[in-house]
C-alpha cells in the first residue's frame, strides 16, 4: 500500500506541476524558454519521482500527457454545437458582397467591427473543458459527429491539460482551435520518412491529420505538433460578448492564440489586414492559405445564424496561390538509401513567390502516370506553403506531340539491377545490396544523431570519404585510423582527432537506435525500439521467423518480412558478427524481461478494474513488462480481469463473457515459475 500523503508532499507536488506547467506554456506557447532542458527534465524527474512514491497524479500533472495504451479504434464523438466548415471567398470583391449581407441582415447601414486573423491550414479541433480540466478532444468530422483523440491531443505541449485556477472559468467550455505542423518539422519529418523507406506526407496539413490520427499515442508524441485556438462551441457559466474578448480570455487562460487577431471597424479595414497577412505569409512558420474575417459582436453572430453548413458571420478569404507555368526538360530516377527510386522533374527554371524553381519531386511513378506527366510537357507548378514546389497539372492544350511519356525504369539508373515493387505499394526500390547510389546514404543514416551518433560524419564527409575510397560501407566507420583522415582535404589535425573520438564513444550504444542505424526496410525509431524491448540481444534476431516478430503487438506484417529477411542474409550476420569482433558493444536497457529473464505473461490480455495495492499505471507497466497486453475495455479477446477493491462495471461484463477474474496477487503469482502457476491455468 502507498503511504499517506503528507500535506508538506501534496504542496510540493502541486509546486512542482504549476512550474512544469509554467514553463511548458513558455518554451510551447510563447517561444521564450526561461529554463534549460536539462532543468526542466530535472523537475520533471522529480515529479514523476514522487507519484510513484505516493500513488497520487494531480490531473494536470506533465507526465500525464502519454502513456495510454494504443486504440483499436476511435469512438465517434457528438458535438454540442456542430462545427461549421466556412464559406470560401476568392477575390475582394467576394469579400464586400460578404459585408453588404451581413449589414442588410441586421439592418444597419453602419460599419461592423470584424476581427482578422490568418487561417491556418491544418486540422480542425474541439477541447471539452469541464471544471476547467480537459476532459475531451474531437475532430470535426462532418461538423456533427466528429472522432475521440483525446489521448493524441494530451501529447500536444501547447494543449492545457487544466485552465490556471486564479482566472474567471467556464463551468463548461468547448474550445476550437486548428493543429498543425510547422513547415521546417514538416520538412523534417518527411527526410526521416523517406531514409526509413516510407512514403512522404504531401503537405503539413495531412502529415498534422495523420499524426492526430494515429492509434498509438506515443507516435504522435513523436511528432512536433501545434495549436492555434480561436472560436467556442457550447459555452456554460460564462457570458462572452465578443469575438476580440473570448481571444483575450484565452490568451489570459494560456491557450495558444493565432499569431495575429485584429479588431477593426469597416470592410475596407478588414481588407487592409488581409494584405497585411499576405505579405507577411512567407515569415509565417506555418501553412497559411488564406485569412478569416468574423463578425465580433457574439450577439451580432446569434442574430446572423448559419446556413446549413457555413455561419453567416465569418468568411474565408483564400490567398491566390503562388504558381508558374513553366515546362518539363527530363524527368530523371533518383535512388535513395533504401533503394527507393523516385522521379524527379527537371524544369526550365521559373521564378515563383520570389524562389528560381527548377526541381519538382514527383513522389513516385504512379502519379506521374495519373497526371500523364510527359518529357516536353508545359506544366503548372505552385510551392505548397510557398516551400514546396510540385507540379499541380499538365496543360495538354500546349502539347506539340513531340512531348515523350514516360516508363518506370526496370533497372537502376546507378547499378542496373533490377527494380522491384511490392505488392501494394507505389515505391519501385532497387534491391541490389551493392548498389553504390545507396551507400552514403546509408552510412549517413547509420551516423546520424538518432542512430550512432557520431558527430562529424554528415553528409560532406561522407561523400569525400566515399570518393577517396575509404569507406565504402558504414562497417567501414570502425577501421578509420587518425592519419586517413587527417590527411583528408579540410580536415586538420584536431578535426580528425574529434571524429576518431566521436567514432570510438559510439563503440557502445544501445541495440535500440543500432537497429535504427542498420536502415533496415521499414524499421524506424518506434520498430526499432520495440525489437530491443522483445529481444535481449542482437543475436536472438538472428534467424528470427516472422512470426516471432508480427507476435509484438503494433509490429506490422511488412516490418516483421523485412526484419526476418534482413538477419536471414548471411552476408548481413557476418558484417554484424565483424562489428562485434571489433570492438562493438550493444546494451539493451530497453529489453522488457531483463529483470526476471523471461516474459510469462506473453500473449496474454489483462483488464484492470477497482482499486488495487498499485496504481492502475505501475500494474499496467508489470503486464506489459513481462510480456502481457493491458487493454481497456473487456471483451471476448480479454483472458483475465484483474479485480481489486471497489469493482465497477467491468466485472459484470467479465462474468457474461465467461473471463476468468483474478486478484491482484494472483497476477504477481504469474510471473513466477511454471510450476507455481499450474492453478490458474486448468
């Protein structure tokens, strides 16, 4: 049993969330961290310290923000208020007609004060607060109905997990607001897709969706996403008169705002925000497609009322997009680290929104085919989010008939193997394993700061060691001696000396981000950790059938067969196996049955319900530790419902289903030998 609580330990803990909290808001929020890292994860460590110590989590607490265990799926949600989409208008002309409807709807000849603000292009959101604690998140859906992602959007730092005490609150709110990405992490994120072999988000806008819509909440962790609040659905115990003072008790309750709202009096003023906001798109670390004007009065917008689908106190004025017509001079296959061969359209170069554009990626053959993309071609080409240049269509008016389709190439344009595609996939991929287009690739991805870490090895150095002959595989790393490299162009004798250090410190690293290293088809940092959490060393995947891995809960069919292959080719093991001999040193502290030396629990599905000795997260963590699943709801799948003091509804659902129901120590009893679990299992 926990301890009682101390009053002097519940004030520290509250201490010591208000200023987790504090500073959170600061570095996610306001962009002006007043702490370093290493402080914050002090006071972090801390705090989780002494929950486990005392079994008390205070519901804002940061180290609540993940930790729920994956979905089998998102429960649909109903809005109170629906969330209405908004009508698009084109030009300003568009804009004025908006404002002359609603002047002759409320009958008034004077000028009405709207607000301006930039609209953000990512995924529109509602947070349910009820006594000022995040009970709810939802996506919009149709506007009626929309999903549950509240365990994805806690992942979100800017997301309050409770409105500071101290601040007038709503005993009811239901706030909106739009998450999105930032478009230099959107960049990044998708470099690190297409090392892994994965296929690259089209826009920050669906790499936000998909992120938010992912079944496992820590890979939305992974990601960096924001938000941007802005309207209320259901409001109850709190009256609000306008739009502008609803934006500053947000601001004031610490909610991420738009980066820019104004408040102006008149249609032409509103016009002149809107050129304001153009002009300031492109410093804007954000998708922005356009901006909203809203009526500010809350009584004015009551009185407006909605269409069917659109409020008829807001618009969307859409920005013109940044767009040229140049035309296609090749289209040339470009091979990367895992084989994956990508068009890339050569252009006749054109200036848009103030960039020469004279690349376009094309993603893969199958669009090329789709938007009938011909060498020759005159093509409209925009920059997504003023960043990224794609071809948009094909003028087929322009065509001279001399434009030349184009054919997915059936060998590699570096090696001249033969390309493959997998069934259900668009990615041709050469699959030689010495093809030389591959190999800096790889020996970057193997250094990089989430696999060895060897600082010093980037791309640069990559490709002169490569061209000297010095390396010609990342194994190659290892066999580096000082006077190579320092007789290197660029490198002096100090700057050889740092890399041979870098090279030697990443000798003993985690089996984890080794894994990631190897660039191994489809393992990522997330399979890559789970591997390391299911195998204890490297050479308990040697040989390791597919069904072993696919057996681990979230590891797909495609991972699992590319996985089994890759520690079934022998010329792999006897690279791995000179590694080791050299000097190689892997640690697992990720392996989940290090400390009894076995996982009894494999394959097995727990629910918990009442109160147990521990808290529910510390018994979840021992199921999962030693191999079980903790799931949240029973159902036919479900083999044992642990009960503790207090049971509720679960327990008489477990008893219609026929699921065996245990007590908590007769759980602790599992993990012991078999011979002492001969009773649970008739």
């Amino acid at each position: 049993m926990h301890k009682k609580i101390p009053d002097t330990i519940r004030s520290e803990m509250e201490q010591l969330v208000a200023e987790l909290n504090e500073h959170s808001y600061r570095y996610h929020v306001l962009d002006a961290p007043t702490i370093p890292d290493s402080e914050y994860d002090r006071l972090y460590r801390k705090l989780l310290d002494l929950e486990s110590e005392y079994g008390l989590v205070l519901p804002d607490s940061p180290t609540q923000r993940i930790g729920a265990q994956p979905l089998e799926k998102f429960d649909k949600v109903r809005h109170a208020e629906p969330m209405l989409s908004l009508e698009n208008a084109f030009s300003l002309d568009e804009i004025r007609d908006f404002d002359k409807r609603v002047r002759r709807l409320l009958n008034t000849e004077e000028e009405i004060e709207y607000t301006v603000e930039p609209k953000y292009d990512g995924l529109a959101i509602e947070l349910s607060y009820r006594k000022g604690l995040l009970r709810l998140a939802s996506t919009r859906g149709d506007g009626y109905e929309g999903e549950d992602v509240t365990e994805n959007v806690r992942t979100i730092r800017a997301v309050p997990l409770a409105i500071p005490s101290g601040i007038a609150m709503p005993d009811e709110i239901d706030i909106r607001g739009e998450v999105y990405m930032d478009i230099d992490e959107f960049e990044l994120l998708n470099q690190t897709r297409m090392r892994n072999g994965e296929q690259p988000f089209a826009n920050p806008r669906n790499a936000a969706a998909g992120s938010i819509r992912q079944l496992d909440s820590s890979v939305t962790a992974s990601r960096k996403l924001h938000l941007a609040c802005y309207g209320a659905g259901a409001v109850k115990g709190m009256l609000f008169t306008h739009q502008s003072q609803f934006i500053e008790w947000l601001r004031s309750a610490r909610f991420p705002t738009p980066v820019l709202v104004e408040t102006v009096v008149g249609i032409e003023a509103a016009i002149a925000v809107i050129q304001k906001i153009e002009a300031q798109r492109a410093s804007f670390r954000f998708e922005t497609d356009g901006a909203v004007i809203k009526v500010n009065s809350l009584g004015m917008q009551k009185t407006l009322g909605a269409k069917t689908r659109e409020p008829r106190w807001a618009i969307a004025y859409k920005f013109p997009a940044h767009q040229a017509v140049t035309r296609v001079l090749s289209i040339v296959a470009s091979v990367g680290r895992t084989g994956v061969i990508t068009p890339v359209a050569e252009l006749e170069p054109v200036p848009i929104a103030g960039v020469m554009v004279s690349h376009s990626t094309l993603h893969n053959w199958d669009e090329v085919q789709r938007k009938d993309i011909r060498v020759g071609d005159t093509v409209i080409v925009e920059r997504a989010g003023d960043v990224i240049p794609h071809i948009i269509s094909v003028v087929p008016q322009k065509r001279s008939g001399t434009e030349e389709p184009v054919i997915p190439p059936k060998t590699c344009p570096a090696c001249g193997g033969f390309t493959v595609r997998e069934e259900g996939e668009v990615a041709l991929r050469c699959v030689a394993l010495d093809c030389p287009a591959q190999v800096q690739e790889k020996i970057v991805h193997f250094a990089s700061r989430n696999g060895m870490d060897i600082e010093g090895l980037g791309e640069k150095n990559v490709a002169l060691l490569h061209e000297k002959g010095i390396i010609s595989h990342f194994a190659d790393i290892y066999s580096l001696t000082l006077e190579q490299v320092a007789a290197l162009p660029r490198f002096g004798i100090k700057s050889a000396r740092n890399l041979i250090a870098a090279i030697d410190a990443s000798r003993k690293a985690p089996l984890s981000r080794f894994l990631f290293a190897l660039g191994i088809l489809h393992v990522g940092e997330y399979a890559a950790k789970l591997l390391a959490q299911n195998f204890a060393t490297l050479k308990d995947l040697y040989h390791v059938p597919v069904g072993r891995i696919t057996a681990i809960r979230q590891m797909g069919k495609k991972t699992a067969e590319s996985v089994a292959a890759f520690f079934r080719d022998e010329a792999n093991l006897r690279v791995l196996d000179n590694l080791i001999a050299g000097g190689l040193t892997l640690v697992n502290p990720d392996y989940l049955g290090r400390q009894h030396g076995s996982r009894p629990l494999e394959g097995i599905t727990f629910v918990i319900t009442g109160t147990l000795p521990k808290p529910r997260q510390e018994v979840e963590a021992f199921i999962e530790q030693h191999g079980g699943h903790a799931a949240a709801s029973v159902s036919k799948s479900t083999h044992f419902l642990v009960a503790g003091d207090h049971p509720g509804s679960k327990l008489q659902k477990a008893v219609q289903l026929g699921v065996r129901v245990i007590s908590y120590a007769e759980l602790i009893a599992m993990v012991k030998p078999k011979a002492q679990q001969q009773k649970l299992f008739p």
